[in-house]
C-alpha cells in the first residue's frame, strides 16, 4: 500500500509564498521541537523530524523548490524527495548546532572544524573629574591581565616536543558520535578541540601558558562621557587558549560630583546666590563656568527659583559638535542680621510698600479663615 507524502509546505506550515528567513524559522521550531534527542524512543517524532528536514531541503533549494512548485513530489523523486537521505543535510548544521549545540551533523566530512576558544574579556573601572567630561582627557592606566608565555607563547608545552597529537581524535580536536539516524562531531573531551595534548609542561609558566602582568595602556576618554559609559579596547583583553584572539578590554568610567555644577543630561544647573537689591533692581553678575568668565544678567523684580539659560555652554555632545545649555537658578537670599543702618532703610522700605501688599495680605487671611468655617 502506497503512502502519500503530505505537501512540503503544509508539513513547515508556511504559505506558497513565504521567504527564506520564515522557512528557516518553521523549520527550526519543528526541529526543536521534534529533535530525537529530545523525544527518545518515539518513533512518531523521529518520523515528524525526518519529514520536516525533507521538505525544509526541498524548499530552501531555489531550483528544487521551483520544480516543486511546478510538479509536486515527481519533480523531485531523483533527489531527496525519495525518502530521508541524510546526504543531502550537510547545510543544517547552521540550523541544528544553533539549537542543541551539536557542531557538525550528518556526519558531512567538511573535515575539522576550528575550536580556538577567543580569550576572556575584561574590565577596568576609572573615575574621572568633571573637568574631564567637559574637556575630554588621555588617561594612563595600568591594566593586570595575563599575557602569552615568552617561551611557549601560550601553548603551556616546551618547545620541542612538549605537544603530542591526541589520541582520542587524532589529532581532529573533534570525535564522531552516532546518535539515532545522526552522525554528530563534537568538540573532542580531552584536548578541547585542541588536537594536541601536553606530554611536557613549559618550564617557564609550568604549563599554565601564560604569567599575570600589569600592562600600561593609554585610554582615549572624549568629551561628553557619563557615568556608566564603556569604552572598548579591542585585542586589550586576555589571550585565548592555544594561541586564540584575545578578549577585549572595556574601561567604565565614574565621574566625581562637581560641588558647583549639576549635569542633567546634555544640560548643565548651577545656584546663583543674589541679594534682595540685586533681585528687586536687576543686575548682572559674572560667574565662573568652564568656558572661563560669563555675564548673567538678573532681571529687575527677579524672585527665588527663577532661571536664566545660557545657550551652549552645557555639555558636550560625545563625538559630536553640539553642546547643551547651562541654567543659572537664582536664589534670592535674605540677610539674617542687619546693622542700624539698613534696618533703618527697611524700615522705611517697608512703610512704602504695605499700600501694594495689605490687599494681597489681607486677601490670603480671609482664604484661610474662610477655609476653617
């Protein structure tokens, strides 16, 4: 009795014109899903697994898939279309590696696949002033990291005959498992993919490969930066095994409080202290910013908490042109001890002044007292 294969595109549950990228995503949640490894012993599943890298061959293949398009399953009986042909997979282990962690799968003999692990990065933490920030600095900084052995250069093995060839993969740095209708490489347990074993350790670093340094490196810090900002030093980090590309270096910068200055974003808050005379009569006053000696001018009748903005001479934008804003807040400050002098001048002051505030006076007592009855 004749079985009828169910339409590729049904079995991936894909529309007739779907993309690549959706096909390879049906096909990864099939294949995650139905993977043997994780249903052992379920012949149902094994079979759903075989029928969805079927038709995911088929599909993924432009001429396969047009002929397909056109004559259904005859169009492509001469290929995988006949049944589960495990050759025909060698370009799933992008898929299935991604997935289960698997390397290599159907056993393609692409030949040894590289395992040079890439070294550790690191992390150097520098605090800075808030000078720096607004001025951008090179700063000197001493690094402790590893660094390769002088005699071996890392290999942790003498020179001469210090490695030998590992017997487990020979020399592969891979070993082939089988798994169900799966050949799997993985990364060979006893060299770590290295191909090699130490037979002599190093004298030097006593088979460590490496020795624990202090490296002097110079940071180029741009103005603008913040707390939290990362800088990357790329290749700066610690070696990788068996000769692998360093890691990267990333120095995080705190930036000390400044005891005049508030940075809010790209803006700069400062207090102005000023006296009642300055805020009733208006004035301007220099103060210091990091642009050297600006003018403020306080407006006549100026209260507390009032703000002037002073455009472009906030922070600077990192690696740009532009800058923020500096906001001056005014606080208007009133003196705690008179001499006779200037009592008497308030005095005066204040007999003049009630004919403008007794209405506004009296109406907030009556607001009040209206509130309680």
């Amino acid at each position: 009795m004749s079985v009828t294969k169910r339409d590729y595109y049904e079995v991936l549950s894909v529309s007739r014109d779907c993309d690549e990228q959706s096909l390879k995503s049906a096909y990864r949640k099939l294949a995650l899903q139905y993977h043997p490894d994780r249903n052992p012993d379920n012949p149902v599943a094994e079979e759903k697994f075989k029928e969805a890298a079927e038709a995911y061959a088929v599909l993924s293949d432009s001429q396969k898939r047009a002929s397909y398009d056109r004559f259904g399953h005859q169009g492509v009986s001469n290929g995988v279309g006949q049944g589960f042909d495990e050759s025909a997979f060698g370009d799933f282990s992008d898929i299935l590696g991604d997935l289960f962690g698997l390397g290599d799968v159907f056993g393609n003999g692409r030949g040894r696949r590289q395992r040079v692990q890439r070294g550790e990065d690191l992390r150097y933490d520098l605090e800075i002033t808030f000078e720096d920030v607004m001025n951008g600095i090179s700063a000197d900084v001493q690094v402790p990291r590893l660094e390769a052995c002088a005699k071996c250069h890392g290999a942790g093995a003498e020179p001469n005959g210090g490695l030998v060839m590992c017997a487990t993969c020979n020399g592969r740095g891979e070993v082939l498992y089988q798994q169900s209708f799966l050949s799997i490489r993985k990364t060979c347990p006893t060299c770590s993919g290295r191909g090699q074993v130490i037979r002599q350790a190093c004298s030097l670093c006593r088979g460590e490969g490496y020795s624990r340094t202090q490296k002097r490196l110079k940071v180029n810090i741009p103005a603008g930066v913040d707390t939290g900002t990362r800088l990357r030093l790329a290749g700066e980090g610690n070696p990788g095994p068996a000769g692998g590309q360093p890691g990267d270096l990333y120095v995080v910068l705190k930036v000390k409080d400044h005891p005049i200055f508030e940075r809010r974003e790209g803006n700069l808050h400062c207090t102005l202290p000023v006296n009642i005379a300055q805020a009733a009569l208006g004035a301007e006053i220099d103060i210091e910013t990091f642009d050297g000696p600006q003018k403020v001018r306080i407006p006549e009748g100026t209260q507390s908490g009032a703000m002037v903005k002073i455009r472009n001479l906030g922070v600077p934008e990192v690696n740009g042109r532009s800058r923020g804003d500096l906001y001056v807040h005014m606080d208007v400050q009133v003196p705690k001890k008179l001499t006779r002098e200037q009592r008497k001048l308030f005095e005066q002051l204040g007999e003049m002044l009630p004919a403008e505030n007794t209405p506004h006076e009296h109406s907030v007592f009556e607001k009040v007292r209206n509130f309680f009855h």
